[in-house]
C-alpha cells in the first residue's frame, strides 16, 4: 500500500492489513492517534512524560490485543477506553488525584496593563487546576472527551457503556458541578483542599475496581 493510499485508508482497512502480515501499516494508526491520545492522557494524568509513557504502552497494548478488536465498534472509541483504563490504574498507583487544567477559560483583560493581566492569568490557572482537582476521574474523562475531543455521546458511549441521554446528563452535571466550585472559589468559600483530594482519590480506587465500568 502506498503513501498516498495509506491516507486515504480508513481505520478497518488498515486495522485488515495488519492482521493480515503488513504490520508496518500498523505505523500508520500510531501516526493518527498517537497525538490526541497524548493529549487525554495527559489531561488524566497532568504529567508530561508520565503521559508520554501511556501512550506509548496504549498502542503497544492496542497492537497486541488487535485481535480482539471488533469491526462494528470505533477504533478511535476502542482506543480511548484502553487509554482510559490505563490511566485510573497509572492513578490508583500514585495515589492521588490528577488534575484536567485548562478547561476554564482566563477571564478577559481588555481594560488591564499587561503587568496585571500575567499576575491575574496565572492566578485564574492555579484556582482553575484546584477547582478541576474536585472533580472525580470520570467527571475529567467526561469533560474532555465531550468539550475538547468533540466526541459524540454515541463515542463516548464506546468508552463508557450508557446510554446517549445518561451520558448527556453526566457531561452537564460534572460541567454544572465544575461551575459551582467555581463560583464558590470567586466568592471566597472555599474549603479545606485535603477533603477533596481524599475523597478523590477513593473514587478513584472505587471506580477503577469496579465491574463493567
């Protein structure tokens, strides 16, 4: 198969070729995924070359177990829930919750000298990272797949096996939830960090040992 060819071929193409000999096509599929999966985990894991590390174990893993993947569902979904599944045991490891920054946008600047406008971005990072550390692993998983993947509920549903409407549900009350700890973090209420980090990292461990999750 050609370059040109190789491009132009879907993934259940080049998934056939492989498990028919032509292994080196499989460079193909690293090549289309191997940055968006950098991306989620790192937003799981919010280590660079921990993240770096899990993506290169997910394909290694996804190449072995090629096998088992069936045609009628998504590659890409296929991909994602054993990177997933990799990261919350990579979590349960550490031990502590990681943190999905970035999500909330720096609040606009447009009437502030630029001295200011640093001091106050970075501020708005720290209290962002703290507000998304209260949020499970799930709800970060969700968040990302949903708002920065642009991953449809029926994706998603590949990942996490529920239905469209229980999964749009999730999305909006781990948002909701995100805006709330927000709020209460721009009033000044907020509260003892430590409690959401334990209470995190049991759902964590709750989450990842439970079946058919």
């Amino acid at each position: 198969m050609n370059q040109e060819r190789m491009c132009e071929a879907s993934d259940e193409m080049l998934i056939r070729a492989v498990r028919e000999g032509q292994v080196e096509l499989y460079a193909e599929l690293i090549e289309r995924y191997q940055q968006r999966l950098y991306v989620y985990c790192y937003h799981l894991l919010m280590q660079r070359e921990e993240a770096e590390d899990a993506v290169q174990d997910v394909l290694i893993k996804a190449y072995e177990k090629l096998a088992l993947y069936a045609y009628s569902q998504s590659f890409s979904a296929w991909l994602y829930k054993m990177a997933y599944h990799h990261c919350l045991n990579l979590l349960r490891k550490r031990k502590k919750s990681a943190l999905l920054a970035r999500l909330l946008k720096p609040l606009s600047q447009d009437h502030a000298d630029e001295g200011y406008a640093v001091a106050r971005r970075k501020e708005v990072l720290v209290q962002s990272e703290r507000a998304l550390r209260r949020l499970s692993v799930d709800e970060r998983s969700l968040i990302v797949l949903r708002v920065m993947e642009g991953k449809s509920y029926e994706e998603i549903g590949q990942i996490f096996p529920q239905s469209s409407s229980a999964l749009r549900k999730r999305v909006e009350r781990a948002l909701a939830k995100l805006r709330r700890i927000w709020g209460k973090m721009e009033d000044g209420e907020d509260e003892e960090e430590s409690t959401y980090r334990l209470a995190s990292e049991s759902d964590i461990a709750e989450r990842a040992t439970a079946p058919n999750r």
